[in-house]
C-alpha cells in the first residue's frame, strides 16, 4: 500500500477559510467546498469543515 500525499495544516487552515468566508459566491457551502477542491487539487471532503 502506498501512502497517499499528506496535505499541510497551513493549506488546509486557508483552504477552509476560503470556504467559510466565500459562501455568498456560490449557492450552497458544498458548492463551495467542491469549487475550491478542484482548485487546489484536494478532494472535497478534505475541506469539509
């Protein structure tokens, strides 16, 4: 078994900050989550707050 990319507690903080606060950008918070995701390249459910 691989070990899969570990993601840093600094991007991971402003990831979820960008999701917190960008919510009147999009429709509903996963909306959100998954735009950003797909951003930075993480899965959605690693922003998941």
């Amino acid at each position: 078994m691989s070990k899969q990319p570990g993601y840093s507690s600094e991007v991971r903080e402003r990831a979820v900050h960008m999701v917190l606060t960008g919510e009147h950008e999009h429709k509903s918070r996963w909306a959100e989550i998954t735009s950003i995701a797909s951003k930075i390249g993480y899965t959605p459910e690693t922003l998941r707050p």
